[in-house]
C-alpha cells in the first residue's frame, strides 16, 4: 500500500505568548510565537518562531518609540508536479500495488519502470530540499510636538531577509545517479534601508477640518545572491561541498536608490464632504541619469450621503451611503536594476585566458512608465444586513516598458524601451451578508465579480503590432493575444487534429481549408480564446462559534 508508505497524518500545533505592561510615560509589548507544522508525506514539514518588541517613552513634547519584529521560519518540501520523486504523483498515477519499495536484502529497489525506475520512497527520504528563511525589521521614530497643530516625525527602519536553500540528490539513484551525487547551496540576503522626515499638521474650524503632511524619503536597497553546487561525491553519507570531486558557484551584487519628496492635504465639512489632493517627486536608480525623476499627483474626493438630511427617512433601509471619486497618476519602475546601462560582464574565457563580452545593449532614455487612473465608486448597506461596494475604473498606462525587437546585427535581439500605451477598464462589485448572528455564533458571506478590458492603443508609432512566438500583441486588441493555429477539430477518417490553413493562395484570399498537416498551417490571432479572464470572482463563507473559526472560499 504505497499510500501508507509515502505518506502520514498530517499535525500542527501552535503555541503563543505576550506580554504588556509600563507606567504613564513609558510602556512596552512583547510577543513570541511558535509554530510546527507535519505535512501529509515523509519530506515535507514546517517550523516558524516569530517575535516583537515595542517599547514607547513620552517625555512632555518628545515621543520616542523602538519596534522590533523578527521570525525565522524551517521548511523541508519534496518534489511537486509531475515529478517522479513526487510522493502525491506516485501513489495517484504511477504506482502499482505490484511495486515494493525494498529488495529482499533490504537495500531499496530501483526497478520502477511506470516511474522512471526511481524509487519514490528512497527519493523522499533520502534526498531533501531545505528552505530556511531569517527576517529582522527594527525600526526607530521619534515624534516631536512643535505646535499643538504642528509635529515633526522622524523614522528609520532596516528590513533584513536572509534566504538559505539547501538541496541534496543521492548518487545511488534517480537525478543524481549520473554526476556521482549532486548538492546545492544558495544564500539570497535583501536589506532595505528607509527613512521617513516629516511634518504633520492638522487643525479644525468648527466643522472644518483641515491637515496635511509635507515628506522627504530615502530607500536604499542591497541584494547579495550566492550559489554553489559540487558533484562527484566519494560517499553519499557525506554530502557537504567540501566533499564533492567537481564544484563551481557564482555570485551577484545588485544595489538600488530611490529618494521621494511628498506633500499631501486633506480637507473634511462636518464629516460630508471629504476632498485630497497629493503630489510626490520620485528619483530612482534604475533610470537613465536623464530621466529619473519623476511628478505624480492624485485628486479624490468623497460625499457622505448618510450624513444628508434627505437621507433619514430611509435610515430604517438604506444607510453608510458613501460616493467617491478619485483622479492621478503613478508610476512603475523596470524590474531590472541596470537596464538602462550598456553592461560587460567577465567568466567569458577565450584562448586560455579570462574575458569578457557585452551582456547589456543599455536604453539611455530609460524612464518611468505612467499610469493615469480614474475611479468612481459608491458604498452602502441595506437592511442593515448587506453592504455593497461598486467600483468602475479606467486607467491608461503610457511609456510601456516594453522589450522590442531590434536588428540581430548589434548582437541582441531585443531592447528596454518606453514605447506605446493601452488601455484598462473594468468593474468590481462585492456584496458582503451577515446571514445569522446570535450568542456567539456569526455566519457571513461575502461575494465578489469583477471584469476587465485591456486594450493596445498604439505601440511605437510605425510598428502596429508585434509577434513573440505564439503571442502577438496588436494595435486595437487585448495585449496578450494568442497567435495559433486555429484548430478545426478531429479528422472523422484519421482521428487526428485538424486545423484552418489560414494562409493566402495564388489569387491573394485567405485559404479556409481544412488539413491535418501542421506544416500547411498558418498562424493566426485568436480572438475567441481570450488569455486574459472575462470575469473574475468569487464567494466566502466565514462561520465563527466560540472557539471555532470555519472558512470556505470558492474562487473562479
């Protein structure tokens, strides 16, 4: 019975503790955590320990505060998918009752021909996969009282995340019988440095209530990506990389910078009318030296209809009536920290010496890609029992970052570049139920439906669409669009797939004939098989009752 064999009774538990305390100046929290996890096959388990410290000290106009959270979380998982080494995939697809784990003397077996002739219980037991992951966010604020409408605040925070991954294949069999025994190591250690300089200010007039914040930020980001593997191990008891008979390893230093300056206002009539408007200057590393910086805005605005006087008649049916409206632009940066940079990189040895080679063509006019949303939505709750929230947006995104194609001539294929526009519009409406509510025992239902057209409204000018294998994105329609060939269903006689030609004969018309030659066939868009969801939603359903807490969500 191979399902008793691979796989157990899954277990969790949880433990916790926390503490609070001081007097009227100084006070303090502090929590820890400590979860174990057992998954349902040998190799797959979870321990996480997750702390905070907070202590604040408040000396007649200074306010000090220190926060520290921290976690370290241990996971060992198995192969996923397909795999042959996959305990789930074995006892579900390609195990036979007939199989046996061990050889009459006791050494595993290795003859599993409707697995790859991998033992799956060697695989889970002897191999591993081992993820441990360390994060510390210490951070410091004091907050000075220059006015009694007037603050300065200062902040400093420091995110470290460090990431060990660990994986071992034994060289008696399965993917690591062909290199003698394969081990792997691999250290990814982020840090984010951020601080915050800041004046609030906030003062009411009778029902008038005005404030604002006026910011300076700085983000400093450090990534440091290490990783080692050595093979041609003399034993599979010994699996660490000073053992192995072939190593190698290589290593990476990526560094990012961005500095923003940030005012905003907000203005309140009696709890009605709510307006803002904010503006923020952004400079990031990423860009070209040209085109960093960068000026985005947002203007809202919300009327409190339940507040009206023409409201409360229908208090007893309709109520939390809200109506918002909001306007502005953002940006978004390249995910590539050098893109805009021509880069050369070294390891590319030539006639017995070190060398290198151009890995980066570089976009000197690199810069930020603009998004300009609009957005009107409207809250409110019947019967005192379903609240509803409608949302409509549109959003037009300009200066895409997009990778075109270029001339095989310079040695690249493609280029980073700010070019074209499209178009996202779209709704969302949930609706949120409290079904049964009494002595401890709550049942709500919340429903959610979305739907969203995206359309390219132009690419870069002259160029009206572009082919990526079997994506085209074209002027006019949904940016990822399928480019097949389009499908006509099964040859009655052959059994076997048929498709449109979709090519042009002698006399220039598209030729709609049938065939079973894929090699005939030409390419097409397909416009009845959108990549991208029509409708998007779905429903939850909490249950809680004294102690017990139930969720089932259903998604589509």
């Amino acid at each position: 019975d191979w399902r008793k064999i691979l796989l157990r009774r899954g277990a969790s538990q949880t433990y916790e503790f926390s503490a609070s305390g001081g007097g009227e100046k100084t006070k303090f929290y502090t929590s820890l955590s400590y979860a174990d996890q057992r998954g349902i096959s040998l190799a797959s388990g979870f321990k996480r320990v997750t702390g905070a410290f907070n202590i604040s000290h408040t000396d007649r106009r200074l306010e000090l505060k220190a926060k520290m959270l921290f976690g370290k979380t241990n996971q060992d998982t198995n192969s996923e998918g397909s795999a042959y080494a996959n305990p789930i995939y074995g006892v579900s697809v390609t195990l036979s009752p007939s199989d046996y784990p061990y050889e009459k003397d006791g050494s595993y077996r290795s003859l599993f021909p409707g697995n790859n002739n991998l033992n799956p219980l060697f695989a889970t037991t002897q191999n591993f996969s081992k993820t441990q992951l360390v994060r510390a966010n210490p951070s410091l604020e004091a907050t000075f009282t220059v006015f009694p409408w007037l603050k300065a605040k200062q902040t400093v925070s420091y995110d470290y995340l460090n990431n060990q991954d660990a994986v071992w294949w034994d060289p008696r069999q399965g993917d690591g019988e062909a290199a003698n025994g394969v081990f792997q190591r691999s250290n990814i250690e982020r840090s984010t440095l951020t601080t915050q300089s800041q004046l609030y200010a906030q003062q009411e007039f009778g029902k008038h209530n005005l404030s604002g914040v006026a910011s300076f930020e700085t983000e400093s980001r450090d990534l440091l990506n290490i990783y080692m593997w050595g093979t041609d191990f003399p034993s599979y008891l010994k699996y660490e990389l000073e053992n192995s008979g072939t190593q190698g390893g290589s290593s990476t230093v990526d560094k990012d910078r961005m500095v923003s300056f940030l005012l905003k206002g907000d203005y309140t009539y009696d709890d009605r009318y709510i307006l803002g408007a904010s503006a923020r200057w952004d400079g990031s590393s990423r860009l070209a030296p040209d085109h960093r910086w960068g000026l985005f805005w947002s203007l809202s605005g919300s009327w409190n209809l339940g507040k009206e006087a023409f409201m409360k008649p229908l208090e007893s049916v309709l109520t939390d009536a809200r109506l918002r409206l909001s306007y502005g632009a953002n940006g978004t940066l390249p995910s590539g920290y050098y893109s805009h940079l021509s880069l050369y990189s070294f390891g590319y040895n030539y006639n017995g010496g070190t060398g290198l080679k151009e890995t980066s063509l570089g976009s000197p006019n690199l810069s930020w890609e603009k998004n300009k949303a609009l957005n009107i939505g409207l809250d409110f709750r019947l019967l005192h029992r379903l609240s509803f929230t409608l949302d409509f947006y549109t959003r037009k995104t300009t200066d895409l970052l997009l990778y075109k194609a270029i001339s095989g001539t310079t040695g690249f294929s493609s280029e980073l570049q700010n070019l074209g526009s499209m178009r996202n519009t779209g709704f969302e409406i949930e609706i949120r139920s409290n079904n049964l509510s009494f002595d401890g025992f709550s049942w709500n239902t919340t429903l959610s439906v979305g739907h969203n057209k995206n359309e390219l409204l132009r690419y870069d000018g002259v160029q009206t669409r572009e082919i990526s294998g079997n994506w085209i994105h074209e002027v006019g329609h949904p940016y990822n669009t399928y480019y097949l060939a389009e499908y006509a269903g099964v040859d009655p006689q052959t059994g076997k797939a048929s498709y449109y030609k979709n090519t042009l004969n002698n006399k220039g018309e598209l030729d709609r004939t049938i065939t079973t030659d894929i090699n005939k066939v030409g390419l097409k868009r397909i416009d009845d098989k959108p990549f991208d969801p029509v409708v998007t939603g779905g429903i939850m359903n909490t249950i809680n009752w004294g102690i017990i807490d139930l969720s089932i969500n259903f998604s589509y």
